[in-house]
C-alpha cells in the first residue's frame, strides 16, 4: 500500500506542474481571445464596418486563438503536437474543398461588404433580375423584384456583371 503511495505523490510531483502550466496557458489564451474580439468590436464600430463583417472577424480570431492555445497547452503536457497540426491542415483543406461553393459565397460577401459596389436601396440588374437592394448577407443578396423576394449568391456577384441604377444615372461595375 505504501508503494502505491509513494508512486501516486512522485506521478503527482512529475505532472502537477505540467497540468498547471496547461491551464495557465489555456486561460492566457481564452483571455487574449476575449480581449483581441473586443478590441475588434471597438475598431469596427470606429469605422463604421458592417456588423457580419465584424461578427465573423471578430469570432474567428477568437477560435484562432483558443485553438492555438489548446495546442500549445498538449505541446506543454508533453503531448507531440506535430501529428495533430497536421491533421488539422488536411481537415481544413479537405472541409474547403468540400465546401468551396459556401466559402465562395463567404468570401464575396465579405468583398462586398468592404468595398460596397452597391448600397442597401440601391437597385440593380443582374442576370435578369433588377430590384431594390433589401440587405446584404455574408452568403446572399437580398432583392426586392416586383414583390419578390429573390436572392442572389454573392459569388454570382463578382463572376457576372452588374448594374446599379441610381437616380441620377446608370453604370455598369464589373467587379
């Protein structure tokens, strides 16, 4: 009994300072995570950015970091992180490939929302459809066409032409 005693403190010397120095890294890195998503949140609202916009930055980065610091809090424990970054490169890749039609639209959305081609209440014609601009989403463009509700992929956006009608004029904006 004594034995086992003895192995139970010398295992619990040998990893108590492993698994305190994991969960101090854990809580370093939850809190950069919540510092750097307010940080976003100030910056957006100074600039006046778009809320989706800012919502998935500001998300994002916080994963980001609560990820890394998961990894550097196994890397401390001893674990051999190396096998593990790895699979996670081949299932970010193989999540992007097969949702490459998503992260299109994602990504458009977010260049739309940037650089505003077009406004909310601007009206616009593209691949046969013209209406009123009622939002714009990450994933779609809202219109309003005659009492239709009709959406449009925003990567459709950037591969076909548009016309934003405004009052004033007409122009044509290949993005």
């Amino acid at each position: 009994m004594e034995k086992i005693i003895q192995i139970l403190l010398e295992e619990t010397t040998h990893w108590m300072p492993k698994v305190s120095g994991a969960i101090i890294i854990l809580l370093v890195f939850y809190t950069l995570s919540k510092i750097v998503k307010s940080a976003i949140n100030k910056g957006s609202r100074r600039l006046n950015l778009d809320s989706h916009l800012t919502s998935l930055l500001a998300r994002s980065s916080s994963v980001t970091f609560i990820i890394f610091g998961v990894v550097t809090a196994l890397g401390t424990l001893g674990i051999n992180v190396s096998a593990l970054v790895a699979g996670l490169g081949l299932t970010g890749f193989a999540l992007g490939f097969a949702l490459k039609d998503t992260i299109s639209n994602l990504l458009s959305g977010i260049l739309i929302l940037l650089y505003q081609p077009f406004r909310v209440g601007n009206t616009i014609k593209i691949a046969g459809f013209e209406g009123n601009v009622i939002s714009i989403d990450l994933r779609y463009t809202e219109l309003d066409s005659e009492g239709n509700k009709v959406l449009i992929p925003n990567s459709k956006l950037f591969t076909d032409p548009i016309t934003v009608v405004t009052q004033d004029s007409q122009k044509d904006i290949d993005l």
